[in-house]
C-alpha cells in the first residue's frame, strides 16, 4: 500500500510578514482570499490533520476542509521567545540565536529543541503511513522542515536550511519506510483536483 500525505503551509498572518515568532494570530485579508481561490486546486483527502493553531485552523477552513487538530503536529515551541521579532530576540540575546541556529539540541529559550521537532514529527510520520488513502495536513512551516528532514534522513543541523513559503505543498508518497518527495508546489486553480 502506497501512504501519501500532503504537507500544506498555511497562509500569511502578520507574525509571518514581520519576521516574528509566532504567537497564535490569525491569517491576514490577502492570506484568506489566496487560500480560498486556492481551495479547489487540492486532490480530495481521505483525511484532513492540522497543527492546532489559530493560522492552520483559518487556512484549512479558507481551504474548504475539515479535520483533526493533532499536538504531535504543532509548531516549533521557542519558549519565551514567542512573539517577539528574530531581530528583537538576536539584539537581546545574539549569542543564545547563535546556539539556536547552530545547535539542533539547544532548547535554553525555554521552548522545544529543533532535534526534539524532527523527532516529533517524524514519529508521527511513521503512523501515518499506516493511514488508507490521502492524507492532507494543514502545518506549521516547522512541521514541514521537520518532516523533510525526518523522510531524507537528513542531520537535524539542516531544517534551517529549508525554506516553506507559504500556501504551498509538500508531497510524500511512499511504503515500508521510504518516502518520496515533491517540495513546494504552489497552490493554484490551474490544476484540476483528482482523487488518489
């Protein structure tokens, strides 16, 4: 049996267009609109999950779909830092976003370690290979990164590295254990959905 699951970044929201960590606000007017001309470009899932955020929840409705909010698929926690900008946090404490970015098991911020995500995430991968027919995951960029690290067996020092622009897609299809990847795809209404 061939698992396939589709990664889905949300859409914009201010913390994104400010460079800010997130800190649970919602999707702005152009993120919205983009996600519901967007909404017929999917294929028809079988299951719909999501991070259990205020931005994924807003997408996956502005995406006509429905489904679970799953903890396991949350964003990355970075503690106290939630909320403030990367450039606030950088002037503040230069030395501790060094670790952060250099040190995949660095967790001082009081939040989660970037090793502690890929781990998270990949463990719920695994399950999800289990699952019958699409399925398609509203998630945080995080969870994406994390995802792509876990599938390509990458070292966590590379989830900075991977970019996930918002509205897009990242595909994996796969069996026993390997995965195959398609990173990116842009939603768009020029392709027609169909049912896998």
């Amino acid at each position: 049996m061939t698992s396939r699951v589709t990664f889905l970044s949300p859409a914009t929201s201010p913390s994104l267009r400010q460079a800010r960590f997130y800190d649970g606000d919602s999707i702005d007017d152009t993120g919205a609109a983009r996600a519901r001309e967007a909404a017929g470009s999917l294929p028809v899932p079988a299951h719909v999950v999501m991070s259990p955020s205020v931005r994924c929840r807003e997408t996956a409705e502005a995406l006509g779909l429905a489904g679970m909010e799953k903890p396991e698929l949350n964003g990355l926690d970075v503690g106290r830092w939630r909320g403030r900008t990367l450039d606030e946090v950088a002037a503040a404490e230069p030395e501790a976003v060094g670790y952060w970015l250099g040190d995949p098991g660095w967790a001082a911020h009081g939040g989660e370690s970037v090793r502690d995500v890929c781990a998270r995430v990949g463990n719920w991968l695994d399950t999800a290979q289990d699952m019958n027919g699409r399925t398609v995951a509203v998630v945080e960029p995080e969870v994406v990164r994390a995802a792509v690290v876990h599938v390509l067996d990458l070292p966590a020092t590379a989830f900075w590295r991977l970019d996930v622009p918002p509205l897009t897609a990242t595909e994996l299809s796969g069996r026993a254990g390997r995965w195959n990847l398609r990173l990116g795809r842009p939603l768009s209404l020029s392709e027609t959905p169909t049912a896998q």
